[in-house]
C-alpha cells in the first residue's frame, strides 16, 4: 500500500518537533482568544514515508470560511540549538541534546509550505480582530493542496473570537529591546531614517507580546559588555561640554517617546546609571561627540557626578513634561552580589541618590539582604529566590528569570515544553507582584556582545546560554521582527493575566484565584506542565466574563 501524506491539528502549546508524533489537540480544547488576542492553532504535516517520493515542490495552504481574511499563516522553522539544556536538568524539559528544534514563525504570504523528506513539519495559525462586531464562533476550513493543484487534506477548525474587552495590563512587563543590535545586524546608521522605522517594527512586536516597558538608550546601556569594550554607541541623549558647564540634546529621546506612546509602551526605563556586576564604573557616555566616561572610569570620579548634577534634572524635567512619572523607573545598576557588591552598590548609588528622589528606582538582584539593607527599595528578584521576598513582603516587588532560571520555575528556553513559557501569567497573578523583566528580547551577540551572532544559525549566544535565552524575536528581511513560538506563548501568558483582572473586577479576587490557582498552591517553582490546564482555564475565565 502506498504511504500518504499524514495531517495532525494541534494546539499552539505542542511543539512538533521532526521525528516524533505530534500531540493532537484535545477534544476538550476550544481556540478562543478575546477582541485583539491572537487565538492560534497548528496543524502538523509529513510527507509519505515512501523512499519513493521525491517531489520537494511546495504545497499550497488556504483557508476558507467569513473569517477567512482574519487568518495570518506562519510555517514553523526549525532552529539549531547547540546548548538546550545543563546536565542534571529536572524534568521539565522537551528536548535536552544539541539539534535542530521547532521556534521561528516564518510569514507565509503567499501560502507556500516547504517539504521535508520524513519528518513532520507545522503551519502556525492566528486569527484575531479588534473589531467587536467580527466577534463570535468562525467556522474555518484549512485546505492544503498538492503541487498539481489537487486536494491533500481540509479540516474543520471552530474558533471563538469573544467580544470582550479586557483591561490594559496591571502589572510591568518589561523586555529589554537591544537598539545597538538592529542596527548592527542590518547595518544601519544609528538613528537614521532606518534605524528609526526598525526599532518602531520591533518595539511594535515587543509590544504584541505583551511588553508594557522597555529600555530606554539614554545612555548607551552597560549591559553584558567585557570590561574595556564597549557596544555600539547608541545614545539618545546628545551632550555637550562648554566653559559654562554642560548642554543637552533631548530631539533623539523626544522621538524614542513618540514611538513608545504610537506602539502601546506605556514605561520608561532609564538606562542603568552604573556598570553591571559590581557598579564599579561610569557607563560609557559620549561627549562632545567622543567618550568621556566608562570603564577607565570609577563610579565615584567627581566628573561623573558633576555629568549627573546637569543631567538628571534636565532628563527628568523632559521625561516629567512627556510621560507620566509614575510610569518611569531609573536603574543603578544590574546583578549586585556578595559583601563586595553590596559595598560598591551602596557606593555609587550614593552619588545619584539625591538626585533621584521622587523618582522610582529598580534593580535585579537575587540576595535577600540587598533588600533588607535597604540598599534597593523595588527588587527585581529571581524566580527561584523570590520565597523570601514574598515571606517578607516589599512594598513593590517584581521578578525576573533568564539564564540562571534553569530548574523547577518557569522559562521559555527551546528546549522546554511551551506549557513552562504560558505558566509565567498565571504565577504573576497567584503571587501578585507588581512587574516582570526579562533581559533577552533581542540580544544577537555572544556572551559579554564580543561578536556579532547569526540568530537564524545561533541561538545561545556563542553557546553562553540555553538556546531561546538571548531572544525571542529574529531578524527577518527589510527589518521585519519575525517571532517565535515562544513570542506567541509569552503573548499568551499576558492576556491570561489581563483576563484573570478582569474577572477579579468582575467577580471579585477569590473567582479569580480559583481558575488561577485552584488548590492554592501555585508557587514560582511549581509551574503547571499540563497544556489543558491552561485551556481549561481559559475556558473558565471566558465563561465568568460571558456571565458577567
């Protein structure tokens, strides 16, 4: 008997990977997604396993139904992965050896789906309208035809497209967007024409995936740089040294704000006032069109704090007289740790702090005695040493994982189910903290950004992190953001928190918890593995708000 072509529908928490059997989709899922809210589904594909069957032509999809022009198609691309995980791993991991693993979501324009000879392969769909009145339960039909024209395979797919409007995201959701990057990948001129539409496009998707912040380059951010070598300068602010003191050029950061307002960004997060580790030295801050501070430059050097006497205040009174305050965050500096961190975090947040009164400032730190030092007053913690954080409650308090974040919390690296990725919406609520931050949106460098890196070949930044760490967003032509799997099921995790608000305001916070967290036990290191859960659940909040 001849093979045939094989065809699985598949929720969008499976991975299909090439050489196993896709996880068909639950008879209890329902696709369902709220006014502006993707809701998506896959259907994995393989050609005959015939030796036979030779033909790498590519088939066509459509789809038919009302809804039909809601629909935008993506075909699932494989990605190499040389780190996926660390040896001793729990077990909450999908994949774990080096390979090639689903992530990319490639537009499909003009409906072509490529061939691959014995393995499976998946189509990404995503149906979504703002408008209220395109609401409703859609009948679609996915049709994949073969390259002589003739019919493949058609299979039903109902989706609930609700009316409902959900509530703005009440807590911070913060990714930081890598500008040097964009411009060095496509190689444009920092701030030019280019560079401006491209980190419009990019801040765009951060914004789809339900980023509320994002790092702003007032100062080219000292992050992740080797100590002596800078990134490219991508500084917002233009500074000028005079006899009579300093001048300022805001025209670049007016701009940036501009963006921020027409993507739907609503926080400013002041790029960090000291380096990273340690705050030991300046960033580095161009003057006069040259460097003039950074790492020859000790954090307390009497020049850096007459720079910040004129700069601040002039920076906040634009920033007071664009943005609301309330939404606005400085840093000092990222990951302090240890006796000897503390004492040079003190140290250097000792010549701004006068300066940043009224002003909120928040850090990312793991050590529970930062806090309780008083050192920072809104934490940024890690997942996996939040505990006593939420045991000794700091007025605001947020979270983050990346690299470190490998065991028993949730991630979205490659390598783990996309359930581990959906479970970070449901904690943040069940704890109630008040913000998120991730560091990777885009980084395409190698450990430290001493090189360049391909995103499409290298995925773990020169093999320094499990690969998914650096990014969620790749670079596709012209400076189109092409997402990921895992920029979809972030996105996911979001709405379900905005959901899980708008039931607490409608049925009250106990409604709420019990779909959130029903046995109340959910903890940062107790994510639920089990893609139903979160359909379920979703189900539940549609139900609640219908009801309402």
């Amino acid at each position: 008997m001849t093979a045939k072509w094989e065809f699985v529908l598949c929720d969008a928490l499976a991975k299909v990977h090439p050489v196993r059997e896709p996880r068909p989709v639950s008879a209890e899922t329902r696709f369902q997604a709220f006014l502006g809210e993707p809701a998506s589904f896959q259907l994995a594909y393989r050609p005959p396993l015939d030796p036979a069957f030779r033909n790498p032509s590519p088939l066509q999809v459509r789809v038919e139904g009302a809804a039909a022009d809601l629909v935008a198609v993506s075909c699932v691309e494989l990605v190499p992965c040389s780190f996926v995980a660390l040896p001793g791993h729990d077990d909450g991991y999908e994949y774990d050896e080096p390979g090639l693993y689903p992530d990319l979501l490639r537009p499909l324009p003009n409906g072509e789906v490529p061939v691959r000879f014995g393995s499976w392969g998946a189509l990404w769909f995503d149906v979504a309208t703002t408008d209220q009145a395109r609401g409703g339960v859609h009948e679609l039909t996915i049709v994949i035809v073969a390259p002589d024209g003739s019919e493949l395979h058609r299979v039903p797919v109902t989706v609930e497209l609700t009316g409902i409007q959900l509530p703005p995201l009440d807590i911070v959701s913060s990714h930081w967007l890598h500008v040097d990057a964009l411009a060095d990948h496509y190689g444009l001129e920092v701030f030019g024409e280019e560079h401006w539409a491209v980190v419009e496009r990019f801040m765009a998707s951060a914004a789809e995936m339900g980023a509320t912040s994002l790092l702003a380059p007032v100062w080219t951010p000292p992050l992740d740089t080797a100590i002596g070598t800078y990134r490219t300068v991508v500084q917002l602010i233009e500074i000028t040294a005079t006899d009579d003191g300093y001048r300022f050029g805001f025209e670049r950061l007016r701009r940036w704000l501009g963006i921020c307002r027409r993507t739907g960004i609503t926080g400013v997060e002041v790029a960090h006032l000291f380096t990273q580790w340690g705050a030991k030295a300046t960033p580095g801050i161009v003057v006069n069109g040259e460097r003039a501070f950074g790492w020859d430059v000790a954090a307390t050097d009497a020049r850096y704090r007459e720079l910040m006497e004129a700069l601040l205040p002039a920076l906040q009174a634009v920033l007071d007289e664009e943005w609301d305050r309330e939404h606005v965050v400085f840093h000092v500096s990222d990951e302090p740790s240890g006796e000897e961190g503390l004492a040079g975090y003190l140290a250097a947040k000792a010549v701004v702090s006068d300066l940043l009164k009224g002003w909120t400032v928040v850090d990312a730190l793991s050590e529970h005695s930062f806090y309780t030092s008083g050192a920072v007053a809104v934490p940024v913690v890690a997942t996996d040493h939040v505990e006593p954080f939420l045991a000794e409650r700091p007025e605001r308090l947020w979270v983050y994982y990346c690299v470190s974040q490998d065991r028993d919390v949730a991630n979205r690296f490659i390598g783990m189910p996309s359930a581990r990725n959906r479970a970070i919406g449901h904690q943040l609520f069940a704890s109630g903290v008040d913000g998120f931050l991730h560091w990777g949106f885009n980084f395409w460098y190698t450990w430290h950004a001493l090189r360049r890196i391909d995103p499409f070949a290298d995925t773990s930044a020169g093999g320094a992190f499990p690969s998914g760490d650096p990014f969620v967003v790749y670079p596709g032509p012209d400076g189109t953001p092409w997402p990921s799997i895992r920029h979809r099921v972030f996105a996911q995790a979001m709405w379900d928190h905005r959901a899980l608000q708008a039931v607490r305001a409608s049925q009250g916070a106990e409604a709420a918890h019990d779909i959130a967290d029903p046995g109340r036990t959910l903890r940062f290191d107790r994510p639920v593995l089990d893609p139903d859960h979160y359909y379920q659940a979703r189900r539940r909040m549609t139900e609640a708000l219908t009801a309402s």
